[in-house]
C-alpha cells in the first residue's frame, strides 16, 4: 500500500485528540497495542487493509481521509447507498426510533 508520507499519523493524531482519547483507548478500541498503535500514528509502519477500516470506523471518517486520498473526512454525498442514513437532522425522533430497530434486525438476520 502506498500511503501519502506521513499523511496518516497526522491524521490519526489530529482525530484522537480531537476525540480527547489516549493512544491506549484508541489501541484497545481497535485491538492492537498502545505501542503498534504509536507506531502507525508516528509513520514507523504503515497499517493494514483490516487496521485502516477498524480505525475509520473508530473515529468516524473514510478510509479515504486517513490515507490521503481526500481532504474531507466524511463523503457526504448521500446519493451513495452507505451514505443514505448520515444525516438525522431532518427526520423524527419516530423515524429515528424505526430506523434504529430496522438495523438491530438486519444485524441479527445477517449474524444467523
């Protein structure tokens, strides 16, 4: 994998400390060590396929943005089928309610 030199420890370090976390919280958040952790975030190592979605996942950006492919850290373009449920401002708190026991479904359907 070719990461922008130094892109993505930048960005791991701004988005943790904009989240308040320590090295330690986000490491056992995604599974790894403090220290492999420190690594990635200080361009020792570059991180896995696997790694890089736990960690967008973690601090709620693409997998773009962590590697320097894009500026922004959300698509926002809501025409894209994983984009459709980003933007609560505009529904209900029943739809919301709705929404929220659709997916517990679709989980458990998809776990079986």
């Amino acid at each position: 994998m070719n990461i922008e030199k130094g892109i993505f420890g930048r960005r791991l370090k701004q988005l943790r400390n904009s989240k308040g976390k320590s090295q330690e919280e986000v490491a056992v958040a995604v599974n790894i060590s403090r220290a492999r952790y420190s690594h990635y975030e200080n361009n020792y190592v570059e991180p896995d396929i696997e790694l890089i979605r736990k960690l967008a996942d973690f601090f709620e950006v693409d997998t773009d943005y962590l590697i320097g492919r894009t500026e922004e850290a959300r698509d926002t373009d809501l025409t894209k089928p994983n984009r459709a449920f980003l933007n609560f401002e505009d529904i209900t708190d029943q739809e919301k309610d709705y929404l929220e026991e659709q997916l517990r479904i679709f989980r458990k359907l998809k776990n079986q």
